[in-house]
C-alpha cells in the first residue's frame, strides 16, 4: 500500500515547515522576547458606601441625577421622579408618562423629558407639577437648568429655551443635519450668558443665552472617509470647562479645547471617545 506512505511523508514535510517557521519565529521559543510582568496595583485608600438608592430601571435611554446642595434628583424609564437628600428619600412622584431624558435641575425646579418630545417641570420642595411644554422632538439628554432659562437639546439636532417660571419658549437654534448621527444624551452647558453644546460633524457651537443667536464654532473633529460611516465625527459628551478654557471629545476624532470666550483653538489631540472627558487642575 503506497497510500500510507505518502501521507505520512506529507505530514513529515508540513511538521518540518512548522519547525522552519518557529524557528524563524522571534516570539516563539524559549529565547523569544518576554512581556513585562505586571505589577500589583496597591490600593493607597479605601472607598466607603455612604448611601445608594433604587430609582427605577433605564431601558435604552440614559439617565444622570442631578445634584443641588445636598439633594439629588433622579428619573426612571417608567415615569418616576425622586428627590434625595442625604440618601433619604423626601419625595417621589410619576410624571404620568415613560421619561427617555433627565435631569436637569437648579433650586426651585427639576426638569424631565419624554420620548414624544414633552417637557416637564416639577417643583424640588414638593415635586409639584410647575408647568409643561413641548420639543420639536425626542428628549433623550439631561435638560440644562438655570439663570431664568431651561435649555433643552432634542434628537433633531435643535436647541431650545423656554422660561422657567412658565414654560413659554424663547428660542430655537437650529444647526443643519448631517447623513448619518449618534443618538447622543448629551446635554448642553449653560454658563452665564453662554449656552454650549456638541453637534454632530465633530462641532463644538456657544449660543447666547438671551436670544440663541450663535456666538462662535469651533472644530473638534473633522470627518473623514470613503463612507458616511467611516466619517461619523460626533462631539459625544457634555463639553467640561476649566476656568476660561472649554474641551470636548468627538467619536473617530479628536479632543480639542478652546477659548471659552473667543471659541479660538488652544490645543487639540488625536484621541477618539464615545465616553467624554474629565479634566482637574492638571
């Protein structure tokens, strides 16, 4: 029988090309370059559960508390809306509709958004209704809360600003839609007469707080590709401010910080995020 043979010479050979190419290997072997060990990270303090509390469930929206002083405020999908201060619950309401956005909120009022684009305003001493309003469309990002204004950003891309005190709108700012965007929950940052937010094509833009009239844009990303979506350049998380110096992250981008006044480029790096960033005193 030559079967056996031949098969036992070709399993000779290919054992013979497997030992060539170990041999030929740098990684493999003995004698191969070695990976560092890792060194035990020790712990310098140790964290302590002060207090946690069970608000409700998310589904597929994100919710992010909102903290004054001492009491924090937090939504769930299923309409819930809780004020806690030191962990203790002092009240707790339904909006009566499943929330998708929340929550923003200042001393006088807690603010929560619907799905179907509907904005309410509760009142943080007793969660009271204060008023309602309505978006141009779903509500998926923390509204933002303060100086006689609620700030809100819906999915079509609008900013809005209604009266505190009333709900009556002010103003709209609108920028133009690009092919292809991330269902983003960030909001916007309203400080002092500005009003700041991301957008999708890797833009960072300041509107006035009084009227939504643009002030400056400023470029975080641009994008790049042979298809809509390779060029995705989302800005992706609430822009965080350092004194007099404003940065934000944009998806298959950069990180870039500006002026906060001017809106002029201070530096940027190649570094993409779906998550944001954090900044200290460094």
């Amino acid at each position: 029988m030559r079967y056996p043979l031949l098969v036992a010479a070709g399993l000779s050979l290919f054992l013979g090309a497997c030992s060539t190419l170990d041999a030929l290997n740098p990684f493999s072997g003995p004698s191969g370059p070695k990976m560092a060990e890792l060194q035990a990270i020790e712990p310098t303090d140790a964290l302590q559960v002060l207090w946690s509390a069970d608000v409700g469930k998310a589904g597929d929206h994100t919710f992010v508390p909102a903290v004054v002083d001492s009491s924090v405020y937090a939504a769930a999908l299923d309409g819930t809306v809780v004020r806690l201060d030191d962990g203790q619950q002092v009240w707790k309401i339904n909006a009566g509709k499943p929330l998708s956005g929340g929550v923003g909120a200042d001393q006088r009022m807690v603010v929560v958004g619907t799905a179907k684009g509907e904005l309410f305003a509760f009142a943080t001493a007793d969660g009271s209704l204060l008023w309602k309003a309505r978006a141009s469309s779903e509500i998926v990002a923390p509204p933002a809360v303060g100086s006689g204004l609620v700030i809100v950003r819906s999915g079509d891309h609008r900013l809005a600003a209604y009266d505190s005190f009333d709900g009556r709108r002010k103003w709209v700012y609108q920028r133009p839609s690009t092919p292809l965007s991330l269902r983003v929950a960030a909001g916007p940052v309203l400080i002092d007469k500005y009003v700041f937010a991301g957008f999708p094509g890797g833009k960072l833009i300041a509107v006035s707080a009084e009227n939504g009239a643009p002030l400056w844009e400023g470029t975080v990303a641009l994008p790049k590709g042979a298809t809509e979506l390779d060029r995705v350049a989302d800005v992706t998380s609430v822009p965080v401010i350092d004194g007099r110096m404003i940065c934000a992250a944009a998806f298959q981008g950069r990180v870039a910080c500006f002026d906060l006044g001017t809106g002029n480029l201070i530096w940027s790096r190649d570094i993409s995020s779906a998550a944001g960033v954090a900044i200290d005193s460094r």
